[in-house]
C-alpha cells in the first residue's frame, strides 16, 4: 500500500473561499481521478504544517497515473491562493507492521514518530521493535497501526510510524514515563533525526482547520 500525503497551513481570511474550493473542486476532481481520500488529520503538538490530507492507493503505477495528469495538476495549482508552507510525499508500507487497511479512524489521536534508520541496522531494529517497543506503547494504550518508508517528498525523516490511541492523556502519560524515556533511548541506537508529533483525524479536510481553530489553547 501506498500513501500519498499533501501538507500545508491556511491562509488567515480566507477560510469561506477555502472550504468552498475544497468541498465543490479539490474533493470532487481527486475521487474523480481515482483517488482514495482517507482524510485529513490536524497537528495539534509538533512541527507543521498543520493540516495533513491523506490518500492511500493500492500500487504506486495507479496513484503516479492520477498524479501525472493536467486535471491533479490544475486542481493542486487552484489550491495554493489559500494555502501557505504546501508539501507532498508519497510513502509505502514498510512490511514490518501488518497492515490489511488504513483509515483514519475517527475519535482517535495519532501518535506519529519519524525518523532516519541507520545503515545496517535494519535487523536489529525490526527485533526491538516487535519484541519490546511495541508491547510496551501497547501496554500504555497506543496500539502501531503503520510503518511507512518515504520514498519521494521533502524532509529528512525517511520513515514514519504511526500509532494509535483512544485519549490523548494515554500519549501524553506515556512521553513522560521512565519506561518510555529508557526505550526511546533504546531506539535511538538504531535511528537518528527523531521526532514526534501528536495529530487528531478530522475526517474532511477541511475539518482540520476548523478543529485546529477549536485547539489552539492546548
């Protein structure tokens, strides 16, 4: 499977013209290309931008196909008057976390971590994570829903890991305890560039915003 995720931050005073031009232009021309939109997610702690818009495809010749065309290129370009700090990436799943689905799974929070792996460590990793990272975020009610390789889009980070959780106070109690501390330690022997981010589903994407203007005091 494949994600092709745009990323960008709204442009203050035009929020009407925003939604209108997602919902009559942006949504219909991508679901008309094939497209499978998932979603959207806002940051709610972490780097921006802040409102994520996710689509997954089933091979990366179906999803290039949609993405090379005058229409996705037009309908791109008709966006940017109310978006600032834009970006794309297309990611693959990695094959380490079983992975039949994705969704964005409404009433969640999103625990993403991101990351360079260091050459020649790709063994010793994959063992850490199934035998002691995952069951302990498991046991604090952040259950890995993904792991995904970056392999075309801006950033440095090459790998994303994503985790999933029913309260944001799960993820917030797990960052601060000396078991998380000592495995983050861990899983810095075999990674370099980390960091983190908190994310809420939105659903829509232009929910996202709306949820980012409900959020700012958090």
């Amino acid at each position: 499977m494949f994600l092709y995720v745009q990323s960008w931050d709204m442009v203050r005073g035009k929020e009407t013209e925003y939604t209108d031009f997602v919902l009559r232009t942006h949504l219909p021309t991508l679901q008309k290309l094939g497209l499978n939109v998932v979603g959207a997610f806002h940051v709610i702690v972490g780097a921006g931008p802040r409102i994520s818009h996710v689509i997954t495809s089933p091979d990366s010749k179906s999803l290039q196909k949609a993405l090379d065309t005058r229409e996705f290129l037009t309908v791109t370009e008709g966006l940017q008057p109310y978006i600032v700090n834009y970006s794309s990436r297309i990611l693959r799943d990695s094959g380490r976390v079983e992975l039949t689905s994705y969704g964005i799974e409404l009433g969640t929070w999103r625990f993403n971590q991101y990351y360079t792996m260091m050459p020649g460590s790709e063994k010793d990793y994959g063992d850490f994570l199934t035998r002691e990272y995952f069951p302990v975020l498991l046991g604090k009610g952040i259950r890995i829903k993904a792991e995904w390789q970056g392999i075309i889009g801006s950033g440095p980070s090459r790998v994303l890991l994503e985790g999933v959780a029913q309260r944001i106070q799960d993820i917030a109690d797990t960052l601060v305890s000396d078991e998380y501390r000592t495995l983050k330690r861990h899983l810095l022997e075999y990674v370099r560039q980390y960091s983190t981010r908190i994310l809420a589903p939105t659903g829509r994407v232009e929910i996202a915003f709306i949820l980012g203007e409900m959020t700012k005091a958090l």
